[in-house]
C-alpha cells in the first residue's frame, strides 16, 4: 500500500485538481487579515512581516504545491505559534486572552493533525483557529 502523508503534506489527489480543488484553503488565508490589521495597529511589526509571509507562502503552497514551498510554510506556522507563545508569555497569562489564546491555540493543532477529519476540512478549520489564537495572542500582549 501506499504510505501515509504526514499532516500539514497536499495529498497527491489535491494537487492533481490544484487551485480550483483547493480554493476553500486558499479562501481561508483571508482569515489572516484581521490579526494582520491588529498586528499593524498594535504596532508590532515583526508579528504582522511573520503574517504576511504566512499568508503569502500559503497562497504559493496551496495554489502551485512542491515540496520546498510545505516546509517553508510548516517552519513559517511554527514561528508563528512560537510569535503566539513569546506574546502570551510577555502578557503574563494575566489578561483572558491568554487563556482563550492557549485554548483555541491547543484546539487547532488538535484538528490539524486529526486525520479522522477530512484534509480540506481541518486544514480550513486550522486556519480560522489559528487566525484566532493570533488575535487572542495579540489582544492578551496589549492588555486589552
């Protein structure tokens, strides 16, 4: 049989149909412009550069596939969720936000790698949550 693919890797089947099969997942980096916006008002301009390349890579990713461009985007998802945790860790823990932060932060990783879920399914889910976690990251690090 064949080898399973490792979450976060476009099966084969979703590259053959490419950009109109993956369209949902390309629609769904536009949840990235709220946090994007946040990023840019709050002033931390590092966090929102982070969100660009994010954004921009996983258009690339999800649109043309390859390989080069799924470990760019996985290590650019890990520096987020790094970027999300320095944010929580300089909060404090003391706002709410932390705390829905860390939560819904757990909750996307949880459906990411839940291959019980359907790949375009999770991985749309994955990015609204992680979309989440960015804004909660945010709102907690201003003490709002």
């Amino acid at each position: 049989g064949e080898m399973p693919k490792p979450a976060g890797v476009v099966p084969d089947n979703l590259k053959q149909v490419n950009f109109l099969g993956n369209k949902i997942i390309l629609l769904s980096n536009a949840v990235f412009g709220a946090p994007l916006i946040l990023a840019f008002y709050l002033e931390i301009f590092p966090y929102a550069f982070l969100l660009i390349g994010v954004i921009f890579i996983s258009l690339l990713y999800h649109t043309y596939g390859g390989r080069g461009l799924g470990k760019i985007d996985t290590l650019l998802a890990i520096l987020l969720i790094a970027a999300n945790v320095i944010l929580i860790i300089l909060s404090k823990f003391k706002f709410q936000f932390s705390h829905l932060a860390i939560i819904i932060g757990a909750l996307s990783l949880y459906v990411n790698y839940n291959e019980k879920i359907h790949y375009k399914t999770r991985h749309v889910i994955w990015h609204v949550l992680s979309s989440a976690t960015c804004i909660f990251s945010l709102l907690a690090f201003a003490g709002v």
